[in-house]
C-alpha cells in the first residue's frame, strides 16, 4: 500500500477556500484532529486523498501538482 506525504497542499487548499478545521471536518465527515493529522504530514492513502478533494471541491490531479 503506497501513502503520499500532502499535508502542505492540505494546508494550502484549506487556506485558498477560507475554511476552519471544523468546517473542513464536516465537509470530510471526519473529526478536527483528523483534519490536524493531515496538515501535519500525516501519511494518506490515496481514498484519503480522494476524499479530501471531494471535501474541499478541488481537483485531484492540480491537489497532487501543487
């Protein structure tokens, strides 16, 4: 199983939309500190990472570029 270390493009996509962590949650259907975990590098799956473009209405292919 391959993971892909995108905790900086979390950060940054987070940041263009505006969002709290809490909103950003609620988009991802997950908890605050989850969303703390991956802006800290934490290591994601690639579902995770579909999951979180689908959360912050992003592209996937321009999320993994930047």
């Amino acid at each position: 199983m391959k993971f892909l270390h995108i905790g900086n493009q979390v950060c940054k996509a987070q940041n263009r939309l505006g969002i709290s962590n809490r909103e950003f949650a609620r988009r991802a259907k997950t908890s605050p500190q989850q969303i703390l975990r991956w802006r800290n590098n934490a290591n994601m799956k690639f579902h995770t990472i579909e999951r979180v473009c689908e959360s912050l209405d992003i592209d996937i292919y321009n999320f993994l570029q930047n």
